[in-house]
C-alpha cells in the first residue's frame, strides 16, 4: 500500500489568460510506514502538492492514488481517503474553535463516529504524542495557550484520528527547539509504532536531515529530486540551486575538508556525525 | 537606551492571576542587538509587547533613557519609540498598495501630506521596495511582505524595532533577506534591534541574549555564554547547535577546544590543532 503520483499537472486558472502551472508532471512513490520530506523554496508548490494527497485539490491531469483508490470528487471515495490521509495546516491553530482543547481534539474523532471510550483514548494518547499533559490542558481553552502550545493541541487534533497517512505543512515553524525535537521525535515514534507514514513539509534542513530518510524536493511546479536525503543533501550545488540551505553536518563536515582536517565526520543525523567524530578522536588520541 | 526595571506583567482568568513576566530587569543600549528566547509559553511574545508599549506592566516600569542623560526619562510611546514586527506579516498588512500600508501609521500621526510621501518614499527606499510601491502587499512573497511591514514600522522612525519571530514562517532565502535588512538598519542607521526566536543563527547576531523561562529572566549574557551552560541553554527551550556539541566531545581529548557554534568555527578550531 502506498500513495502514487502519476504525472500530475495542477494549474490555477485553467484555460483563463492567467492560467498558472502550480505543478507540472508531478510523478511520486511514496511507501507506507515512510518518513518522507518535502521540501524546496516558497511558491515551489509544496503546499498544493500535499492538498492533492486527501482530495481538496483535484488534479487537472494525472492521478493521485491512495491506497487503491483513485482521488476523485465523489463523496464516497473522498471519505475512504480521508479516513486515511490526515493533513495538519500552516497555522492550524487559526482554525481552533472549541471551548476546551478536549472538545478541540475530540471532534475530529467522533466525526469518525469514535465510541466516548475511543474518544477519551485517543484525545489523551495525541496529547501526550505532543508532549502536552492531557490532565492540566484537556481542561483548558485553546485560546488561552502560547502558540507554541496551541500548534501542538493543533497537531494533537489529527494524530488522534488515527489515520494511516500524516502529512504536516511546516508543523515546527515557531515552535522552539526544544518542542520541535520532541514533536518529531513522537511523530518517528508513531510511525515505527503504529506503521504510520509520516509526509513532512518543511523549510528547515536539519530537521529534514535528522529525521526524513526520503525526500522530496519540488521547485517551480516540479520534482527536481527524489531519494535518499543524504544523496540530495550531498550535492552541495543542487541544493543551491533549489533555494535550500545545508543541514549543519553537512555543512561541518564541508568546513572540516575544505579547511583540510584530518578529521573525517560523516554527514546525516546528529547522532551519526557526533558517533564517528567520537571515533576519529579516540583513534587520534591512540596515535 | 530602554530600561525595564522590576517589570511583572499578570493576567486574570476565570482560573484567578496567571503571572506572565516577573521581576524583569533589562538595559537595552540604543543601537544594540538583542535576542529573546525560551520555550513556547515563557512569556516571550509579552515580554516583546511590554518593551514597545502596546502593554502597560502590572508593575514596575519600561522606561526611554536616551544615552549617557540619566535626567530625561520618559514612557515608551506605543507605535512611536519601539517598532513591533509580528510572526504573520499577513496579519499585520492592511491597505490596497504598498505605499498606503507603510503611510497607515503615518495617517494616524496627523503628519502634514507632504512629510508622510517623503517618509514613505524614504522607506521604500531604503528597503529596496520602490518598484512594489503600487503593489497589493498580498502578491508579494512572504520575505517582501515582512519588509513592507518593517518598512511601515520604519516610518514612524522608531529608535528600536523588535522583531517578534518575524522570520519563522519564511524559507531560508526570504529569511536571509530579512535579516540582512535588519542587520543593515543597525549598521547604517543604529537602530536598536530586539529579535524574538527558536533560530540559532539569529540568535548569534546579537551582543546579548536574554533566556526567559517560566516567566522570569534566567541568563542576559553573551550567545557563547548562554550556550555554555547547560542548564540556561535547557531552560530556554534551545538545543546546542551541532558544532557545540562536537566541540563538548574534543574537549574529552583537548580540554581547551574552545566552544564553536558554527560548523566553520569548529573547522577553524580543528585545524588549528593539527
């Protein structure tokens, strides 16, 4: 099981004067139980892409399959996808409504028609994902949070559906550094746990490069890279080109070669970079 | 020179006092760089409103000083002494055109008509925003959105601007470009600037950095400082840059490998020992 992309063009205006490629012979493979990310430069089309995954956007050519289905406007195909392709917004938490975050939270699940007990479950199992105590915020009103806090009570409203597919459109953005670790850390956590997969939008290259193993690169409306993240992030000068910026041991480990150190670090996760610098300086200590 | 002394700020809720901000003592020099940072919900978006005057303190004051004169000591004048620069520039723009969201500020001044087209086109100037001058502010990309809104905060000349997580929502071109706006308002105009963020490298532009956590004021000290304690650097939410934290492991062999922040530092500081 897995979403496909097959050669999908979506344009804004279509057949008016203005029309507007917004994304242009988009073909993609993305596997279940994936940590993808998706990045590239603003107006690269990343958000329009992410719309065409639960059916709020319809291709102007091409398909969009998820699962087995084709994503199509027809109510019951839409509801069997978005049973299974949850979307977390920009800003999702200009969306709040309710008057406590349980209602917040709840409400997405019992639209699923969830039983009180599934309820109660899956509202407190999300808001501990999150990091948020369910027993001093459940209680509480949106309004009343940091945004930090409400970005995360934002998030906790989707990962509580329960749906296969999470995809999030840049979730850490004013989030502060020590939540983003935490967010994402739990999201890697749900998807080893529960299998779920997980569709990044993101501007900031670290978090990609700790977290995605796959990655996505879109700029101007097309795919201009698909695979592995070290192999994108290794081609210092494609990722210029896309308007990115290195992670920083990508960076760290350009500035030590290029300054001609004997230490050699690999690239990638943190933990993969700080383990092999370990090992270099215990061998040079040796010698 | 702005000057908080003892500033706590308290809101009442159906729950009874929440204590935002306590006991803040700050001194932030005329044409200096600060950062504020802290994790989500310490306060920090307050602390910035307090410091431009859209918030009256609970108790203590936010008070002008202009340098080396201790006698003339007035109140921040909301809009006019201290610029505030929000997250959303969507939230923030108001007009049809460029030109008469930067004058909006302007309007409310009652200047004369022809000071408000010379402020704006000074502005517009400065920020290399003339040819958008008739522009609707929301054809523009984010980074350009968030330079008309400092643009409009710009024309009431204020002698500080606090930067309220300005850059978080933009990629890390249009992001750059803010910055470097910013920084060359400082260096050519020596206006005072505050950066509220969660972003390293902003943080490292600045002469001083204040942590808060749980409302109070937990370090004011320079960005190496701050990132040398590890307790400060828990408290504020941050996490050590990379580069720190492989400077921590060759401090295990050579224990006077200084503390880098930066992949290029730690490159520099490595090669020096070979």
């Amino acid at each position: 099981m897995s979403i496909e992309l097959n050669n999908v063009d979506y344009i804004y205006d279509s057949g008016e004067p203005f029309e507007y490629f917004a994304l242009r012979g988009i073909s993609l493979h993305i596997d279940d139980g994936a940590f993808v990310g998706v990045v590239g430069r603003t107006g690269s089309g990343k958000s329009t892409l992410v719309e065409h995954l639960n059916g709020l956007l319809f291709s102007t050519r091409g398909d969009v399959v998820v699962d087995s289905d084709i994503v199509r406007n027809e109510r019951a195909v839409l509801a069997r996808i978005r049973r299974r392709v949850g979307i977390v917004f920009q800003y999702p938490e200009d969306q709040f409504f309710a008057e406590t975050i349980f209602e917040e939270v709840a409400f997405g699940c019992r639209n699923y028609g969830f039983s009180k007990e599934q309820v109660e479950e899956s509202v407190h199992k999300a808001m501990s994902t999150v990091g948020l105590d369910p027993e001093r915020f459940l209680p509480l009103s949106p309004f009343q949070l940091s945004g930090g806090e409400q970005r995360r009570v934002a998030i906790a409203s989707v990962i509580a559906m329960g749906q296969k597919y999470i995809v999030l459109d840049e979730p850490t953005a004013g989030l502060d550094s020590g939540s983003k670790l935490a967010v994402l850390t739990e999201l890697e956590s749900l998807r080893q746990t529960a299998n779920v997969t997980v569709i990044l939008v993101s501007h900031n290259m670290d978090e990609v490069a700790e977290f995605c193993k796959e990655v996505v690169v879109l700029d101007e409306g097309t795919v201009t890279f698909q695979g592995s993240t070290d192999a994108f992030f290794r081609d210092a000068e494609l990722v210029d080109r896309t308007g990115l910026e290195l992670p920083e041991s990508y960076r760290l480990a350009r500035a030590l070669k290029e300054c001609g150190s004997t230490l050699a670090v690999n690239e990638g996760s943190t933990d993969r970079m700080l383990d092999s610098l370990r090992l270099c300086v215990s061998d040079l200590g040796g010698a | 020179m702005i000057c908080l002394d003892k500033v706590s700020y308290q809101i009442e809720t159906s729950a009874g006092a929440v204590q935002v901000l306590r006991d803040i003592d700050l001194e932030l020099p005329d044409g200096s760089i600060s950062a504020i940072v802290g994790p989500n919900g310490s306060g920090k978006s307050t602390l910035a409103r307090l410091v431009s005057g859209l918030l009256r303190p609970t108790s203590g004051s936010v008070r002008l000083l202009p340098n080396g004169d201790n006698q003339t000591v007035t109140n921040v004048r909301p809009g006019l002494d201290v610029g505030l620069v929000f997250q959303n520039p969507d939230n923030q723009l108001v007009a049809t055109t460029v030109e008469d969201d930067i004058a909006f500020g302007l309007e409310n001044l009652e200047l004369p008509h022809a000071e408000m087209v010379r402020r704006v086109g000074d502005v517009l100037h400065l920020l290399g925003l003339e040819q958008f001058r008739d522009y609707p502010p929301h054809r523009l990309s984010g980074g350009q959105k968030q330079k008309v809104a400092i643009a409009g905060v710009l024309a009431m000349k204020p002698s500080f601007l606090i930067l309220d997580e300005a850059t978080s929502l933009l990629d890390p071109t249009n992001r750059r470009e803010v910055m470097q706006t910013v920084l060359r308002l400082n260096s050519e105009l020596g206006i005072g600037i505050v950066i509220v963020t969660h972003l390293l490298d902003e943080v490292l532009v600045a002469s001083r950095v204040g942590v808060l956590a749980n409302g109070a004021l937990a370090a004011w000290d320079s960005p190496r400082a701050v990132f040398s304690d590890p307790a400060v650097v828990e408290l504020g939410g941050l996490v050590l840059p990379l580069s720190a934290r492989a400077s921590f492991l060759m401090r295990e062999r050579w224990t006077d490998f200084p503390l880098c922040l930066t992949p290029e530092e730690f490159a520099r500081a490595t090669c020096q020992l070979n």
